[in-house]
C-alpha cells in the first residue's frame, strides 16, 4: 500500500546500552544490504549479526533482525538494527538508511502503517497510545484487552448484528419473493434492537469509568479561606506545593499537581478560597475556580468541622450540583462527632489522617470493581462519543417501531447506527483525523 520506505530511532534518544532502528518499507532490505558487509537474506523471524559500514569503513558492530510482508508489525518487509547505544552511532546508521532511500518516519508513522494495513484496528491503535502513557496499573489493565482485540471482538459482533438486520430488511424489501431470507417483522426487529442497545450500554458505561481512571480523576478543591484546602494538597502530594497560612486569601491562583495514590492517579486543583471580597486579585481566583467546575470529574467541598452552622452549605447551592465529597476538615480541633451522609468523610490533612477521604473516592469511581474485574473498555472520549451516537440512533428506532413507522424507514436510523460503529472500529476513517491521532505517537512506534 505505502511506496516509500520508513526508519526511525525506536528507542529514547539517550546514550544508553542498545539502540533500537526500525525500518519498514517495500526497500528495507534493498537499503540495508547497501551499507552491511554481508548479505541479509528476505527471511522472516532471522537474526543475523553483522558489521554497518559506510565507504569499506566499519560504523559498529550490530544484530539485525528480519521480518517480511505480511507477518509483521507493520504488515511491510520490517528490519530492525540493535546497535550500540551512543546516540552518535544511532544517528550515523540512521543518516546512511536515508541516504539509501528511506524516509524519517513521522510521530507513530509504523502504527498508522499497521492500522491502514489491517494488522490492528482503530481500538487497538488507541489502546497502544493509552499503553505509551499510562500513569497507573488501572490505565495498563484497562488497554490490554483492547490491544488484544477482544473488544472489538466485542464490537464486531454487536456492528455484524446490526448490519445482518439491515441486510435482511433490505432483501425483503427489495426481493420479497426470495425465501431464503427470514421475513424480518416490527416486533422482530425490536427485540433485536433492544438486545444490542443493552450490549452498548454495558460498553458504554464501563468505558465511561475507565477514562478518569485513565487519564487521571480531575478533582478540584473548594472551600471558604482557611479550610484546609492548600494544607489537603501538601498531604497529598507530600510537598509545599502550596503555601499555607492563617491570613484568608493566601490562595490566589489555580494550584495544580498530579500524584499517583493505591493504584489511581489524581489531577488536584487548589483554588482560592469561595468567600465575598473586595479584593480584585483575589475575586478573579475566585472566579477561575468556579469555572474549572466544567473541567473536573469531582468536587471535594472542605469544611472544617469546628465551624459547621445549620446554614453553611447554602452559599454552595450551585456546587453541589456537581459530583462531589463533602470533606470535614480539622478533625484534631474538635471532638464532637457527627452523622455522616454517604459522600462525606471527615479528615486531618496536617496529621496525615485522609485514609478515609482515599477510600471515598475510589468507591465513588468504582475503582475496585474495575481492577477486579475483565472488562472491556472503549480507549478514548472519541470512541465513546461514537459509541453514544450509536446507541442514539438505535433508541431512534425503536421510538419509530413504537410508532408504527415502516421498515424502510426505519433502516436509515440503523444505517446511521452502523456508520457510528464502523467510525469506532475504524472502518470508516478519515485522513485528517488519522494525522491528529498519530502525532501523540514515539517517532519509532
């Protein structure tokens, strides 16, 4: 499919002990021939050792090892040079592949060739980019069966379904004489219908849990000045991150740190403090905290506990709208004890006790059923946006079977199902968004 032949420095361009060079193309063995002293045979699963030279003068001494079309990453004649590891000598053996013929590959330029020659599809391709940046063991376990292909196994299943219903509606339609084919009834189609909306959903919510744990919990800390906000971050993260004090407003700006905690990771914002101010500076804090609202997956609303009045939780009406945990703070300044509601706990960041607080947010993002359990995940907001558009137009369907609408125009809601299915396996993709999807990629992956 691809004329040109691709090389790229597959490992991180360091001195190190090995330097992996990766090459696919229709001329990777045409190129490597010219510049090694002896012959590397079109053989696949090989490894032949010999010297890279450049004008009869030695280069180093390496292993290179051989794949060919189509048993390989890529599906293209693959070499791949282990050289020593001096970032020098890696790129002297590059200048001599490009001087033969080869291009430098682009960010993720032998994934996208895997993908556009059908060695893996488009879940995979995510799952291998989640795989690269993974910041926790939830994030690994979430990508393996999608790089696996079990869930587009998964997929496939629920997209052939649908596409044998629409094939059947359409041969009655079109050949109602033809008897081979089952007489496809409203009632039919329903029960089918229904069946692969619930098959999605299942998908869909798993997939939707399993991007925060992903991508990292975004979780923004609010409270009235002197709450114990910037004291929770600095327990947290086991640093000053932020400064702490007892004047109100000491917090101006958005504070941010990421930390990984019991398997998860957690992207805090500190904000300043949610009070009435004459102060301009400190309004616009104010102001930024509330906005990044949009932004996070969770709410913690600190209130110390030695400062509760029946009427404290009325200037945070519209907080509370957001998924959040209520945190009481202080618990060292105060000995009263009082009735918790499931999304509050109580704590003392400055003696370290927020085991509670850890233990709250994990059950609220379900983060023991998942590491638990073996399911299947979508790998991206885009494949779950497709995913719900799917589902969208099957709901569509059904509301139009209940109104008695014909299947011959039923079909085109289960035909915009299909095309949303197919986005999502990557059977239907666009250059342009291929070419953002693969900047995120290693040069040599």
């Amino acid at each position: 499919m691809f004329k040109t032949t691709i090389c790229a420095l597959a490992t991180a361009r360091m001195n190190c002990a090995i330097h992996l060079i990766r090459m696919s193309g229709p001329n990777a063995y045409h190129i490597i021939n010219l510049i090694t002293d002896k012959t590397i045979d079109k053989k696949g699963y090989k490894i032949t050792h010999a010297n890279i030279v450049d004008n009869n003068q030695v280069i180093d001494n390496v292993l290179i090892n051989c794949f060919v079309a189509p048993n390989s990453y890529t599906g293209e004649d693959i070499v791949e040079i282990n050289c020593h590891g001096g970032v020098l000598i890696a790129d002297k053996i590059l200048s001599l592949l490009i001087k033969y013929g080869a291009q430098l590959a682009t960010k993720g330029e032998f994934t996208k060739r895997a993908m556009m020659n059908k060695k893996i599809d488009l879940s995979q391709t995510e799952a291998i980019n989640n795989l690269i940046h993974a910041q926790n063991e939830l994030a690994i376990k979430g990508s393996i069966n999608a790089l696996s292909g079990k869930t587009s196994e998964v997929l496939k299943k629920i997209r052939n379904a649908l596409f044998n219903l629409i094939g059947q509606i359409e041969v009655n339609i079109d050949y109602p004489e033809y008897d081979d084919v089952e007489q496809v009834t409203s009632n039919y189609a329903h029960e089918i219908t229904n069946n692969l909306i619930k098959q999605l959903k299942e998908l869909l919510n798993n997939s939707k849990r399993f991007i925060p744990l992903n991508e990292g919990i975004k979780i923004l800390i609010l409270g009235a000045p002197n709450a114990g906000k910037s004291t929770l971050l600095n327990t947290l993260t086991k640093s000053d991150k932020a400064i702490v004090s007892h004047i109100p407003g000491t917090t101006r700006d958005i504070i941010e740190a990421s930390i990984n905690i019991d398997d998860i990771t957690l992207k805090l914002f500190d904000t300043a403090g949610i009070r009435t101010t004459n102060d301009e500076v400190e309004q616009l804090g104010i102001n930024k905290a509330k906005e990044y609202l949009k932004q996070v997956d969770l709410v913690l609303l600190l209130q110390p506990i030695n400062e509760l009045d029946s009427s404290w939780k009325q200037q945070y009406n519209d907080i509370l709208q957001h998924k959040h945990i209520i945190v009481y703070t202080k618990s060292d300044l105060s000995k009263s004890k009082i009735d918790l509601a499931s999304n509050e706990v109580v704590i003392s960041a400055i003696n370290n006790e927020i085991d509670d607080l850890i233990h709250k947010i994990k059950k609220l993002f379900e983060v023991e059923d998942f590491s638990n359990s073996d399911m299947n995940v979508l790998q991206s907001q885009r494949q779950i946006n497709l995913l719900e558009q799917a589902i969208h137009y099957l709901e569509q369907s059904i509301s139009q079977l209940n109104n008695n609408v014909p299947l011959d125009l039923v079909i085109e809601s289960y035909n915009s199902s299909l095309d949303s299915l197919n986005k999502v396996l990557g059977l239907d993709y666009e250059y342009d968004f291929l070419d953002e999807l693969f900047k995120n990629f290693c040069l040599g992956k």
